[in-house]
C-alpha cells in the first residue's frame, strides 16, 4: 500500500528509525499524524496527534532512533516516540 493523504503534509525528516539500513521518511500533517512510511512508500506506522503536526526531529537518544514531533494550535503538544 503507498501512502496517500488528503491533508497538507507541514513537515517532513528522512531518517532510518527501525535501524535496517534504509532510510524511512516521518511527515507532520494537518490530518494530525504523524507517519512513518518505508522506502517503498508503504505506511510503517502512524500516530494520531490533538491537532496539527509542525515539527519533527528526529535523532539517537538512547543508541535507538527517537523522534519527537511538536503539535500547533490552543492546545500545543509535544509528543516523543
């Protein structure tokens, strides 16, 4: 399945977050997820947001890839994974 939305997509990080050497792609979108599609563009896995996603980092915390995505709107959220 390639991923496909209806929303606007706000942001976007390349990063191999399940560490098996290809780079997966983690979007922000205005449908509040946050997604995480394989190289192939198949959804790897996706989280419901309180609202829009803005912002993403992503990087090695704890020697495993870890990504933290920031919400926009009265009730601003940070959310880790």
């Amino acid at each position: 399945m390639e991923f496909c939305y209806r929303r606007g997509v706000n942001v976007v990080k390349a990063f191999d977050i399940d560490l098996d050497g290809h780079i997966e792609v983690v979007a922000g979108s205005d449908d509040q997820y946050v997604y995480a599609l394989e190289s192939n563009g198949s959804c790897f896995w996706k989280f419901f947001t309180i609202d829009n996603v803005m912002h993403i980092k992503i990087g090695n915390i704890t020697y495993s890839p870890s990504i933290v995505a920031i919400t926009f709107g009265p009730n601003s959220v940070v959310y880790a994974f």
